[in-house]
C-alpha cells in the first residue's frame, strides 16, 4: 500500500509545466531518448525508496532535458569489486551509495553529486538477531555492553569501520545471502541495517530462517551521507540530476517523498521503549552527515 501512495505522490508532484525551466536542450522530435540503467547494489530494502527519489529527480528536469528511458539492474550485495569494474565498462549510468572506500576507489569512473538523497536514514541502525537472545539483548543499556556483542557485516561495508572504532567486534562475509546463514549459525550476534533495510531485507530470507528477528528496543546511530553517483561517461546525467534533486528540495516533493516513504521507520525509532546508542564515525562515509541524529524527537 505504501509503494502505491508513493506512486500516487510523484504522479502529482513529478511533472512540471514551469516554461522558466525550457531551454536549448530539449530534444527535437528527430533526436534519441536518453535511456539510462541504475544500478541497484544496496540491500534488498532500500530499492523502493533508491528508485523513487532517482524518478523524482529526473522528472522535475523533464521539462528543462526532455524525456528519458531509466532501467534498473537488482545485484545481490557481494564482492564490491564487481561494482567498480561495472562502472568503468559503462553497464550502469547511475547508483546511490554511502561515501564508503569502495566509491572513492570509483573516482576515476564515477561522478558524485554533492546533495544528499537520503536526509542520513541510512546511519541509524537496527540489529537482526536471533529470537532465543531476545532476553539478552534487552540487558544492554550502555555503550559498555553492547561492545560486548559481535556483528556481522558484509565486507568493506562502511559499518565496518564505524563499528571497529567503536571497539565492537565485526565479523565479515562477501555475501549478504551468508551474513543470515551465520548469524543463524551463531557465528556472531546481530547483523545491523539501515532502518530503511532491515524490514525489508529480512523478508527476503525469513522462510529459510525464521527463528530471525528485528531486535525491537535497540537503535544506533552515526552520521552517514548518502549520494547519487554517475557514470564519468555521462555528465549530462550528473547536470539532469543535480537539478532535479535541488529542485525537488526547493519546491518541497523531496520532503514529501522522503516523509510518506519512512513515516513508519521514523515513528518505531521515536517509540519510548527506544534505547538509542550514538557512535562516532570519522570515516569518509560521514562526509557532510549531520552529526546529530535529526529525526529523533525524543533522545
């Protein structure tokens, strides 16, 4: 229900009739229509949001660069070399991701545009843990315990870092697939995901395990600055971009789209029985984050 409410949204916000934004670069009708693939790399649960916010911004530029074709190809997450050498052969166009090590290593074939797509959603963290340490769990209320818990994470995530200078053990996988596997194998405590990926992912594996749950009462946070990035090969879709997304920021859709997709992510965080745990991140994935946790009313 919520992805067609989303829809609904962005048919009534999506298309502008401003003639202001016309200029030399619409396409005669003699011309190509630009098509464009996205690469969707990140966790299962944060696609929808990743796909609609990209939409936004490209229809907010439609009257100013015309019409456009946007594909999307779904890689389970893996081994992060995979999408370095997809982006030098040119095999996607456009991909959102933190400003980890592995889109710095990207710099010479990936552009990234400076406005964050995600208000910083993406660093506060819920815990997948095992239903028979749910009692465990609910005795960690200091920073002093929880470093006490392992977590795994999937190989040269961001969280590694962030978690490892926080003096919390990490445990890492290749594999998202093999990060349930071993929690499950008791191979480590909790897996942590963005609260806009937790719910989500974890649907996706639940059949195959389903003593897994969302820890309810535990949430961290740490800055975490999320960004489109392009292809070097096509700049025309840095500038589309960059336009649609500031335009969607000044005219007040961003935060309509941002609101109505994560209201209920927002609302559990913000819950009394919520014990918040803020963890330093000097890594380069804070990169412009706010340092405070925003969306929290209560904390």
């Amino acid at each position: 229900m919520r992805h067609l409410l989303i829809l609904g949204l962005l048919f009534l916000i999506g298309t502008d009739s401003d003639a202001s934004d016309l200029s030399s670069q619409e396409l005669l009708p003699s011309d190509p229509i630009p098509s464009y693939t996205m690469w969707m790399g990140g966790a299962k649960g944060r696609h929808a949001y990743d796909k609609a916010v990209t939409w936004l911004a490209m229809e907010k530029s439609r009257v100013k660069y015309g019409p456009y074709s946007l594909h999307t190809i779904e890689h389970r997450p893996g081994i992060e070399r995979a999408r370095i050498e997809a982006a030098r052969a040119d095999r996607f166009q456009v991909h959102i991701s933190p400003n980890d090590e592995v889109m710095e290593e990207s710099a010479g074939s990936l552009i990234r545009i400076k406005e964050s797509v995600i208000k910083g959603i993406l660093g506060y963290r819920r815990l997948i843990i095992r239903k028979a340490d749910a009692d465990k769990f609910k005795q960690i209320d200091s920073l002093s315990k929880l470093q006490t818990l392992s977590v795994g994470q999937g190989v040269r995530w961001p969280d590694v870092a962030v978690l490892r200078a926080n003096n919390i053990s990490v445990v890492q996988t290749h594999s998202i697939d093999s990060l349930f596997a071993m929690l499950n194998k008791k191979r480590f405590d909790a897996i942590s995901l963005g609260i806009n990926e937790a719910e989500g992912t974890l649907e996706t594996v639940i059949a195959q395990y389903p003593d897994l749950i969302i820890e309810p009462n535990i949430v961290l946070f740490f800055p975490m600055s999320v960004y489109f990035y392009v292809n070097t090969q096509h700049p025309e879709l840095a500038e589309r971009l960059t336009y649609g997304i500031r335009k969607a920021k000044k005219d007040g859709s961003f935060d309509s789209l941002f609101a109505l997709h994560f209201y209920n992510e927002i609302a559990t965080i913000n819950q009394s029985n919520i014990k918040f745990f803020t963890l330093k991140n000097d890594s380069m994935s804070s990169l412009d984050a706010s340092q405070t946790p925003l969306l929290i009313q209560q904390h």
